[in-house]
C-alpha cells in the first residue's frame, strides 16, 4: 500500500464529489494506492482556501498551472468547465502525470482529439467521468448483453431528461451559453456513452436540435439563449440493431431522466436512474400468460454492490458512482493498464456529438 498525491482543479459541485470518493475510496475498496489529497484549485485564492478547509486538501492555489506543476501532485483530477480541460491535460501528461478528467472530455472535437493525442504519447493513465453507467444496474445490463442473453439485438431506446431549465422565467446563467453547456453538450454525452457501452459504434445517424426559450431574463433585460434545449437523432449501430437517442433540459417532472430500453430476440432490458437500484428484465420463454417484465432489486450478486452494503434492495447512490470511478482511476494507475472509458473513449462520444450537429445543420444522415 502507497500513498498518490492528487490535484484537483474545480471545487464546485463535481470538484466536491470528486474530493469525497477520493478521501473513502481506500476504505471503501481496499484499493492498494491510497490517495493523498495534495492540492486544491479554484478561480480565487478565497474559494480555494475554502474548498481546502472543506475537503481537507493540504495546499489551495489559484493557479490551475501551479497545481500541475506541483512536484507533490503526482494525478490530477479535472471537475472545471469544459474549455478549461485541454490545457489542463496536455501540461499533466507533458509532464508524466496521470488524468481523469469530467465529461465532456474537451469544448468540442478538436479539444478531444488534442487531448486524446497527448494522453496516448504521454502512456500516462487517462479516464474520462462517465459516472452513470457504473451504476451496479447498468454494469448488470452490459454483462447481460455481451453475454448473449438477449439474443440479435434489434433496438436500442435512451435518453437524458431533466427539468432545470425547465421554467421559461428562470434567468438566464452560464448554461444559457456555448454549444458545451446545451442539451447536445451538457447531457447528451451520458447517454451516447452508454448506447456506446451497451450496443457498440454508431454507424450513421439523423439529428434534429432546438432551443426552446430563445430568451432569458436577465439582469438588464431578456438574454438570447445561444445553446440547445432538446436533441434527438435516431441512429442505426454498426450490429445492425435501430436506435432512437433524446435529450432534454426542458423536460418538465424529469430530475434524472438517464433511461434506456434494449430489445433482443430473447429478452428485452429497462433501466431508470431515477429508480437506479433496480432493472427491468423480459424473458421470452414459459407460458405467454406467465410472461412480463420482472423487477431485479440490486444486491451483493452484482458488480461493485458488496463493497457499499452486503444487504440486497438497500442500494446505492450518486456518490457511490463517483467512488467506483476513483477506484478505476487508482487501478489504471497501479496497473498501467488501461481502464474503461479512456480518453479514446470520450473520443467517441465527441464524435458522436460532432456527427449529431452536422446533421442536424445539412437536414441528412451522416455516417461515422
């Protein structure tokens, strides 16, 4: 067992949940690295020095470069907007430091391309926060799947539904802004990760994107709103299977509409984080008239479950996501192995996201 000094830029709402899975994962999972909370970065001395005293770092900087360069800091975490993350990667991996860096990966497809170049020629570990489909439900999901038990696949239904900028009296605030914090950029890449996760490539797709509310209060009057509400494309992956992808930040009633459905020759999945400890299983086999969806309550029978409750039906949460996603994180680094979803992996997601705005802007299919 060893310590790692880790940095982490963003002390906000993600940079929170970050500092906390970073402090239990060692408890929590045994993990053989142990991380040292070293450095803690936000956009003024004031909120850094808060955030330290909060999260228990030993050090509170300013300057994301500082952080970096620090010789104590040996991984960085990223939890700060999306433009800010390819300078911060490219200076880690320059200097031989491992990253994981929040989702999106960068500000768009250049910014993910950049960084995926720099990690591989760095060999320095590199992950991506995809945190939702950890769920021990949708780790379930994906064995049932690579295994065969649903047979030819033949559709795939997912979508990333919430409710925050659901009031069109709500005022306008950073969201309203930048193509990364639309639906396409904000919440989309949770649900592409997944369909990428559970079915494989998407091999071509036809998008359609809106802003509902063109305008915002704001505090001299109304604001243009200059980013996405809705999107949606539907798309046909690389095994044949059809599939329909939606995402909405106007999505009156939905707090984390992070759902998907998955039809097969033998069985057919449904899953809701709004109800994560749970999946919906459809055999097709006994009696019609015995035949229906049945309920499986997660428990210590399924992936990472044990280490939080040895009690089925007690679940898991938020939190325990981000936890799971640190001991990755640890193993990639211990290992030297890569670790699912890498960098190249939030790659995908980009493109994804890229090939869904172009064709939305043509009115075509485009293939990836």
């Amino acid at each position: 067992m060893r310590n790692i000094g880790i940095g982490l830029v963003g002390g906000g709402y993600m940079g929170k949940a970050h500092a906390a899975a970073l402090s239990a994962v060692g408890a929590v999972f045994d993990t053989p690295l142990r991380p040292r909370l070293e450095m803690i970065c936000a956009t003024s001395t004031d909120s850094a020095e808060r955030y330290r005293r909060a999260y228990g770092f030993a050090r509170a900087t300013e300057d994301w470069r500082v952080l970096v360069a620090a010789p104590e800091v040996e991984a960085v975490v990223i939890a700060s907007p999306q433009d800010t993350h390819r300078a911060i990667a490219e200076l880690a991996f320059s200097l031989g430091k491992p990253v994981f860096c929040e989702k999106p990966l960068g500000a768009g497809l250049a910014d993910a391309e950049a960084m995926v170049a720099a990690a591989e020629a760095s060999g320095c570990a590199n992950m991506v926060g995809f945190n939702y489909i950890r769920t021990p439900a949708s780790q379930f999901a994906r064995a049932l799947i690579a295994r065969g038990d649903l047979g030819q696949i033949s559709w795939f239904r997912g979508e990333h539904t919430e409710d925050f900028d659901a009031d069109p009296a709500k005022p306008a605030s950073w969201r309203s802004f930048g193509a990364a914090n639309g639906a396409m950029g904000d919440l989309a890449p949770h649900m592409i990760n997944a369909a990428l996760a559970l079915m494989g490539p998407i091999a071509k797709l036809s998008t359609d994107i809106v802003t509902v509310y063109n305008s915002r209060p704001g505090a001299d009057g109304p604001v243009s709103v200059t980013n996405d509400d809705i999107g949606q494309f539907m798309c046909r992956f690389q095994n044949g299977a059809m599939g329909h992808l939606s995402f909405s930040r106007v999505a009156t009633g939905r707090k984390m509409g992070y759902a998907y459905e998955v039809t097969g020759s033998k069985a057919a999945i449904r899953f809701d984080q709004e109800d994560q400890n749970a999946l919906w299983l459809y055999k097709a086999e006994g009696p019609e008239a015995e035949r229906g969806f049945r309920k499986i309550l997660i428990g210590p029978e399924h992936p990472d479950y044990l280490a939080f409750c040895q009690g089925p039906g007690h679940g898991t949460g938020y939190q325990d996501q981000i936890l799971i996603e640190a001991r990755d994180f640890l193993r990639a680094i211990e290992t030297g192995q890569p670790v699912w979803p890498t960098f190249r992996d939030g790659l995908e997601v980009s493109r994804v996201i890229a090939a869904a705005h172009a064709s939305h802007a043509s009115g075509a299919w485009v293939a990836l």
